[in-house]
C-alpha cells in the first residue's frame, strides 16, 4: 500500500475508483482491510461510483505503531486524515468511520465540517458522549500473555478481535490506554454537515442510536437489524442505507 507522513508517523491508505471521494476511518483493533475491503465496501462504493480513500490509522494496520500512549488519541488520528486528504489535493469528501473511526469523523464534522460533504458514524451511538468502556480492563487483556487468562467480557472480546486481525498488541494497548478525545452534547449541536447512524440492534458497545441521533441537528438513524458491533459492518442493511443517504444529501 502507498503511505504518506502524518505528524512524523509513516501512515498507510487505499485509494481506489473514480467519482465523488468518500474517506473511510476503521474502528479500534482493525486496519482499512479488515473494516472495508474484507466486508465489501469498496467494491461496493466503487461500483457505486465514487472514488474510495481508507487510512490505516496510527498503531493499526500497515501504519507505524508507537507504544506510547501520547501518541494516540481521536484529535490526532482526525488530524492524520485532515493531511491524507491534503495529501491527496482532495479539499471535501464524505466521510464514514466505524466506531473509533465513528469518533474520529464527529471530530471532523465539529472542527472542520468545509472539509466535509457528510459524516457517516458507524457502531457508535450515545457512547460517542463518553471514552472507551473499561479502557484500563481492555488494555491489560491486549497485554495478558495467555488471552484465556482475560475474563473481562468486553476486555475479552478486544483480545480475540486483534488475536484474529494480528494487531500490534503493544500499540493497540497504548492507544487504549490514550487520553480520550471527548465530544460534548453542546459539541455534537454544532454539527451542521448531513449524518447518518448506523448501529446494530444487538450492538452493547456503541451505546443508545436513537438517543445520539436527537443531538446532531437533522441526523437519520440507521438501525441494523439482528446485528451486534462487530457482524454489522459488513451487513447488507448497512451498505444500501449508506448508498441511499450519499445519493440524496446535498
């Protein structure tokens, strides 16, 4: 994959297709393979027509993988993607993250929305409000030796999810353990770019979609029907209600 540098790390992205950009962000754990070339959606956006960018975030990926935690953060990782766009001359895209990468787009709704079309939030609901769930928990279990010694559920769920992506356990433990980039209510009614939430109705990581929804003024819910955090973001219901919502926002 091509790389670029973004506040002194080396980064990775796919960039594919032709037509409008559309910027995808992965979720904590994953890589831009795992969280959209695996499950579709770029044969899907690009048989839609659009020109389709992913970033491997920093401690993801292909990208560089410091383990200290001051290197992480949602404000960097949107100030990474700020300069992949720069890097690749594209002044607006629509932009759809997954979970973490959910975080990262409402940050660059709320401080950047000129360089925004659309936000997209997948897998995160009213847990956008507040930092990752048991973070202390989660990131001991990426760095318990043996993961059947890791009996927190969500801490659990973490260490088998990046046994299974081959993540650097090290970087995604320091990035877990990273200051977290709160959003406020007062931050989420200063949205002014058209959104769409998209959460699994089984999902208990992403917190509440309907009550997220009511604080981003104009925002449509996407439910993913039977589908917990991890299954929906490869879901049919999820891909036809993206297609459908780029094809009618301004």
């Amino acid at each position: 994959m091509p790389t670029f540098q973004s506040d002194g790390l080396e980064l990775a992205y796919r960039d594919e297709g032709e037509g409008e950009p559309i910027l995808l962000i992965h979720g904590f754990a994953s890589s831009l393979d795992v969280n959209w070339v695996g499950p579709g959606w770029f044969d899907t956006l690009t048989r839609d027509g659009r020109r389709v960018i992913a970033i491997d975030n920093r401690g993801h990926g292909a990208s560089e993988k410091p383990y200290d935690p001051s290197f992480y953060g949602s404000d960097l990782m949107a100030g990474d993607a700020l300069a992949l766009l720069d890097h690749l001359d594209v002044a607006r895209a629509d932009v759809m993250g997954y979970s973490m990468g959910a975080r990262v787009t409402a940050l660059l709704a709320i401080r950047h929305p000129a360089r925004l079309r659309s936000a997209i939030l997948g897998g995160m609901g009213e847990g956008l409000l507040h930092g990752a769930p048991s973070a202390d928990a989660i990131a001991d279990g990426l760095l318990a030796e043996n993961a059947d010694d890791v009996t927190h559920p969500t801490a659990k769920m973490f260490r088998r999810f990046a046994d299974v992506t081959k993540g650097d356990r090290k970087a995604l433990a320091a990035c877990m353990r990273a200051q977290r980039s709160l959003v406020s209510k007062d931050m989420l009614a200063t949205i002014t770019v058209p959104t769409l939430v998209a959460v699994g109705t089984e999902d208990d990581v992403s917190g509440d979609l309907d009550a997220l929804v009511a604080l981003i003024p104009g925002a449509e819910a996407l439910p993913i029907p039977r589908r917990d955090h991890n299954r929906a973001v490869g879901d049919k219901v999820y891909k036809e209600g993206v297609l459908s919502f780029l094809a009618r926002r301004p």
